[in-house]
C-alpha cells in the first residue's frame, strides 16, 4: 500500500449530553471530596519522609511540617 493511501482513523465524538444541573452538582462534590483525600494523603506521607528523601526533593524538616500540618481543605 502507498505511504498517500495510509490514513488514520478518525474518531467521531459520540454525542455527549450535557449532565443536569443536580449532576453536575454531585460530580462537582465527587471531584473536591478527591481532591481533599489526595492532599491529606500527601501531606500524610510527606510527614513521614526522612530528611535525606526531604533533601532530594528540596524541602526542610520545617517546611514539610509546616505542609503536612495544613488542613485537606486548604491549598
């Protein structure tokens, strides 16, 4: 086969209806929930590196508790 008679694949968009608004209400909730359990979890583990695994990734003993001592609901 010619290399002008290869083509890729188009791929057609399945039509995608807009949640309702009660929806996009609990995926909203769903996604902060998520993101709340991935900064406690985080900042769990950051509070139990060692200081040689702090240094590797350019932080202090002060600076990752000041970190992992912050609430999951605050950036």
């Amino acid at each position: 086969m010619a290399r002008s008679q290869m083509t890729a694949p188009t791929l057609r968009p399945l039509s995608v209806q807009p949640l309702p608004p009660v929806s996009r209400v609990f995926v909203a909730l769903a996604q902060t929930v998520l993101t709340w359990e991935l900064r406690r979890a985080g900042r769990h583990a950051l509070r139990d590196l060692d200081a040689h695994l702090l240094d590797d990734i350019g932080l202090t003993a002060v600076d990752a508790r000041i970190e992992a001592d912050k609430p999951f609901w605050q950036d």
